[in-house]
C-alpha cells in the first residue's frame, strides 16, 4: 500500500531512532507518461524491503538494487532512468557527470525519471561508564565527533544500556569493574575496551571466565582500551580511546565484536605472586598508615593496604574486601583479586 512522505519520515525517524541503515529514494524530475510524481519518496531497508511510490514495475527494481549499492558504499547518487537522449547527455560520449547512474528502462513506456538516493546510516554509539575525568572527557570528545554518547555510572549501567553496534569503555577505574565488565560483556557490543593495566585486565577477564561469562567477548576485550601512547594524562587517556574507535571505524571493523585480542585458553596473571605458606609467616605483606587525630596536628590519613594480587592500594573500612591466612589480614580492590588470592591459598595448603 503507497505510503504518503509524511509517513516515509516518520518509518524513517523509527529506523534511525532504531540505529538501522537504509536509504532514501526521492523523483526529483519525471517526463510524463511514467506513473511516479515529482518529490515521491520510498524509504529502503537494508534486506532490500521498498516502503513507499518511486514508480512502476520498471523503476521498483533497479531503485531497490541502486539503493542497497548506495547503503554499502555510504555514498549519494542521482538514478537516470530512462533514455539517455532525455536527460541531453550522450552515452557514446561518456558525458555522464560522477555520482550519476543512467539505466535504461526496458518498459514501453516512454517515461523517464531521475531519482536522487542517499545513505542514512547510524552514528556510533558510544556508551562510557565511570564518572572520571577521563570518561568525562571522552564522552564529550564522542559528542563533538557526531556521535551519540552515553556516561553512565558504574552502579547505573546494565547490559539494556548497549547493544550489538556500541562501543563500550568501561572506565570505572577499580569501582566495580567485575560487575560493569560482566554486564558489558552480555550486551556482546561492537566494541568492549577496559580502562587499566595488563595485570588488572588478567586478573578481571580471570573472574569472570571462571563464572562462566561469555568467552568469546572476553577474548575480544581491549585491556588496556585504546591506542598506546605511552604515559599520558587522562585527557590525552580519552583521547587515545577515541582514536583507536575512529581507526577501528574507518577499518569497518567495528560491526561486531572486534577480533584482535588472541583466544586465551584462560586468562592468567603474568607471573605467580604466592609462596607456599610458611606458619606465622605473612603470605604477602600489607601497608597500612592510620593513626588517630591529635589536638593541634594534621589529621591522620584514612587507612590503607596493598591488594596483594595487583598492587592496587585500597581504602581499609567496614566494607573492604579481605582475606585471612597465617593470622594476617589480607585486603583486596575486587571481587576478582580476592577470589585469586584465595585459589592459589588452597593451591598451596
């Protein structure tokens, strides 16, 4: 049933609402008997589905085929339908300017069309989760690129707030990261990057093998996310980020999940951090500074340790992780540092 073209852009605002590509078909010139009219839209889907009036059994086809050409090039082109004659150009010559297509219709009617199609493609999706300056950073970065970009805290992101096309960096810095990562990881992105060290990275991909995740995505998984520039600031850490989603995407490589990381049979720390467990000796020490405030002097700095698995240094309070072996209290950034440290406890035992 003909669509009017009010109601062609409105299918087509749902389309691009719903991050879909297609292409629309405008008749910007006919010559009568064709059974088209001036400004006549249709809207074609990427599977080749025509919604609308573009013209007969003779125009359909070739604007459908034209369409699907124009959507995987990104590229506009003016469709000449008709003799070559009617247009004033001459074939023989090759006088036919770029970005135009002459097809000759094969129909009886002595109609003639010229139809300008052109690409809707999706912008990037960037979805960013942390509240640092750098996620900051990046996400304007991605605005000011065009792109639509979500900063979602950590403890706010599910994997509805992604799909198949976005491009995830999780940039939460320690807070959580097992769980946004986890979550991150069952939206099976086009891109999934993680903001922090080698080690960091092993030790989270670590975690969440073992509870089953996905190992295909965690395979694909950026650690750390973006281009190496050796040591930088956080701006220049977003900035970085940006441009290897901009490389990857110019590539077309950012279409599904990017397969460059290698498949780990399991991801491991880089080298064994437990000796075997001597009695009263500690496993691995802790570093702690805390004191109580004096009248007159600097108040005394919150207590800390050192996460034995990662070397991160980690806040001591009613919520800490920890762990006890030989009489020592162990205190870990995550869920992932614990549970190795405890593995390789009983390893030893």
């Amino acid at each position: 049933m003909p669509m009017d073209s009010w109601g062609i852009m409105q299918q087509a605002a749902e389309l691009a609402r719903r991050g879909e590509p297609f292409a629309l078909a405008t008749v910007v010139w006919r010559q009568a008997p064709s059974s088209s009219q001036q400004g006549a839209r249709a809207l074609i889907t990427v599977d080749g589905e025509l919604h609308g009036w573009i013209g007969g059994a003779c125009a359909e086809p070739t604007v459908v085929r034209a369409a699907g050409e124009v959507i995987r090039d990104g590229s506009a082109r003016l469709l000449l339908l008709g003799d070559p004659e009617q247009f004033g150009y001459q074939t023989e010559s090759g006088d036919i300017p770029e970005g135009m297509t002459f097809v000759p219709i094969a129909c009886q009617s002595e109609g003639a069309l010229e139809v300008y199609i052109e690409p809707v493609l999706p912008v990037p999706h960037l979805v960013v989760v942390g509240t640092s300056p750098m996620a900051t950073t990046l996400a304007e970065l991605g605005r000011a690129l065009g792109w639509q970009a979500d900063l979602i805290a950590g403890q706010d992101f599910t994997a509805a707030d992604a799909s198949s096309r976005s491009l995830v960096v999780v940039a939460t810095q320690g807070h959580d990261d097992e769980g946004v990562l986890e979550r991150a990881v069952a939206a099976r992105p086009a891109y999934l990057g993680l903001v922090g060290s080698h080690k960091r990275g092993d030790a989270v991909l670590g975690y969440l093998s073992d509870r089953g995740a996905d190992r295909d995505v965690l395979a694909r998984v950026r650690v750390p996310a973006g281009l190496d520039l050796g040591p930088t600031g956080h701006r220049e850490i977003a900035v970085a980020i940006l441009a290897e989603l901009v490389q990857l995407r110019a590539a077309g490589r950012t279409a599904g999940p990017v397969p460059e990381k290698p498949v780990l049979e399991k991801p491991v720390l880089e080298k064994p951090v437990l000796e075997k467990p001597v009695l009263g000796t500690p496993v691995l020490g802790t570093t702690a500074s805390a004191g109580p405030a004096v009248a007159g002097r600097t108040p005394a700095r919150p207590a800390t340790a050192t996460d034995p698995m990662c070397g991160m240094t980690v806040a001591i309070g009613a919520g800490s992780r920890t762990s006890r072996a030989n009489g020592e209290t162990y205190y870990f950034c995550s869920a992932g540092c614990q549970q190795t440290f405890e593995k390789r406890l009983l390893t030893h035992e």
